[in-house]
C-alpha cells in the first residue's frame, strides 16, 4: 500500500491542500472544526508527516557545529579535515557546518567552548568528549537549550548526550587482545599498552576490553600498567624507550591511542630481533608506513568519513525529531596488515 499523502488527507477532509498545510504548521485561519476533520482524516489514513521533506520545501537551513581536539594527533587531524571535506555536500543538503577545536584532554576547554557554542544556538553540536564533569554539564545545559548532541569517536554516555557515532571500543579492545595474543602465543613477556588518556571514554573501554581477553585467554603475558603519551609522539618515544631500558621482556605492546610516530621511532633504536609485536590504532601516515616497514604487525581502523556523514545524518533526524535507529552510529572496526592494506 502507498504511504498517503497530504493530498489523500485534503480529499478525505474536503477540504484544501492550503488547509491541509496550516494544519501542520499549526498556523490560524482554520476554524476548529476543521482543525478536527483534518486531523480525523489523518488518523484515518495512517498518515505520518515526513518533517525532513516539509523543512526542504520550505528550504531551512539545519546549523551544526563540530568541536574537535587541536594537537599533533594524526588520527584527530585527518577528522578535522574530513569534516571540512564534507562541508561543500553538506551545504546541498541544506546544512551550514561550523567547526572549533579546543586543546586535546582539557576538559575545562572544552566545556568554555561548549558554553560559547550554545550562545551561537546551533541546531546541533558533534562533539569529540573528554570524561569530565565540567563536560557533562556542558552538554546537558546545551540539551536544555533545546540543541541536539552527538558524541563522536569517544562517548559521554551519562551526560544527556543524544546520540554516539563512533566504533564499540570495548570490542575494538578484545580484538586487539586476541590479535596480539595469539601473535605472542609462544612467547613469554610482558605486554606494554600505550594510551592517549584515561580521560578519553575510548581508551578506557579500549583497555577494558583488551585486558578482559589477555586475562582469560592469555594469562601467561604480563600486562604493565598503561603509559599515558597524550597522543604526542616524542612522549611516546620517551616513555617506551625508558619502558624498553627497564624490561628486556617485552614481547608485545598495544598503542590504543595517538603518537604512533614516536612508537616507530623507539622500535627502531632497538636490536633487529626479536622486535615485540604491535597491535596500534588508526591507518595513518605513521602507522601505515610502520605497517610496511614490518614495525607494526595489525592496526585496528575506523571510517571517519562514513562516522561524519552518519553524525550529520542522524543529527538532522534528531533536529527533525524524525526516528533514529539505536545502532545507526555504530561503525565497524576494520583490521589492517601489511598484506591488505588499501
């Protein structure tokens, strides 16, 4: 059966299709009774308002607004960029993206720059979260404004956030552990892990699930306790070459964050062999290049263009208060070797 119309609502109402859209719009010069009658023919038919196709017929323009972390970090450069790139189609769907970025793991910035955004009243704000209290009330005074939140790439989950676009970092975790498991299989070791932040929702759900399956399934590595780089690589190269000086038993090393440069950089002062093996994060310059020269054995990937254009596409739903399916911000972690990269 075809999805009825405003037109098969103006001739089961009797009345006109100017009627019908005041209706709607809940505009005056429409007696009461009428009102009713039209409403009446619309609960007949079934017929449910397309609100993305009505705000294109009236041509609105939908004002949403990114905050993104500034830094070194190749992964968050590419991202900036990527919603950049996207700014030329989006304006054809009628949406007018601004873009700041703020310094990565404050959280005190980026609440000043979510309360500065607010005052802009966008329809809509994506956000890149740091787990901070200041944050949280942020984005629940932007919700109170009436402006429609999405977290992107790392979660705020009890904030009032709307929507998250982004990978299941918590399986993303178990991934890396069952890759660089079964790669130190036959080894005996210890295994270093190399985070951005444990103020970043990712990295936490990261270690998270990575040391769940090295406990269960791996018990003879010995996990050291994470290195925080803050996605800078010449802190990362220190803190690994100073990790490399005081344990000659590192067999394996999960970098769940940035700074994979640095990394590359400390494996290479090292002896030929026996290198440890490494599971990294994000297909970079970095981390491609350390894929094909046999530095990095894995690195776990995730589709920033497709995660903008499903932020953008779920954000005018919400503006829309049109329907959004719970799981339409999840995307698939994609997994890297030298032998498939693209």
């Amino acid at each position: 059966m075809l999805r009825p119309t405003v037109h098969d609502v103006a001739h089961v109402a009797n009345v006109s299709l100017s009627t019908v859209d005041r209706v709607l719009n809940g505009r005056d010069g429409v007696r009461a009774a009428t009102r009713e009658r039209v409403r009446a023919a619309m609960r007949e038919l079934g017929y449910e308002r397309d609100i993305m196709a009505a705000n294109l017929s009236r041509k609105r323009v939908y004002k949403v607004h990114f905050t993104l972390p500034e830094g070194p970090n190749s992964f968050m450069r590419n991202l900036a960029e990527e919603v950049r790139a996207q700014t030329r189609h989006a304006a054809r769907a009628r949406i007018e993206i601004s873009v700041s970025t703020v310094p990565p793991f404050d959280g005190r910035a980026l609440a000043a720059d979510l309360r500065r955004v607010r005052e802009t009243a966008p329809d809509g704000v994506v956000v890149v979260a740091t787990d901070d209290a200041e944050v949280r009330q942020a984005v629940f005074d932007l919700r109170a404004a009436g402006i429609e939140v999405i977290t992107l790439v790392s979660d705020l989950p009890t904030s009032g956030r709307a929507h998250f676009v982004g990978i299941d970092n918590v399986s993303a975790g178990r991934t890396a552990a069952g890759l660089l498991g079964r790669f130190c299989q036959d080894r005996q070791g210890r295994i270093a892990i190399v985070a951005g932040s444990m103020l970043l929702r990712d990295h936490v759900e990261r270690r998270l699930g990575f040391e769940q399956v090295m406990h269960a399934e791996f018990a003879h590595l010995q996990l050291m306790p994470p290195l925080e780089g803050r996605d800078e690589a010449d802190r990362v190269e220190q803190l690994m070459s100073d990790a490399f000086g005081a344990h000659d038993d590192i067999v394996g090393i999960y970098s769940l964050g940035g700074g994979n440069g640095g990394l590359r950089r400390a494996l290479g002062r090292m002896a030929p062999t026996p290198w440890p093996m490494v599971v990294a994060h994000e297909l970079t310059a970095q981390s491609r290049a350390a894929l094909q020269d046999g530095a990095f054995d894995a690195v776990l990937h995730q589709d920033i263009a497709r995660e903008v254009r499903h932020a953008l596409d779920i954000l005018r739903k919400l503006i829309d208060a049109a329907p959004v399916d719970p799981g339409a911000g999840l995307i698939q972690t994609e997994i890297f070797l030298r032998d498939n990269l693209p």
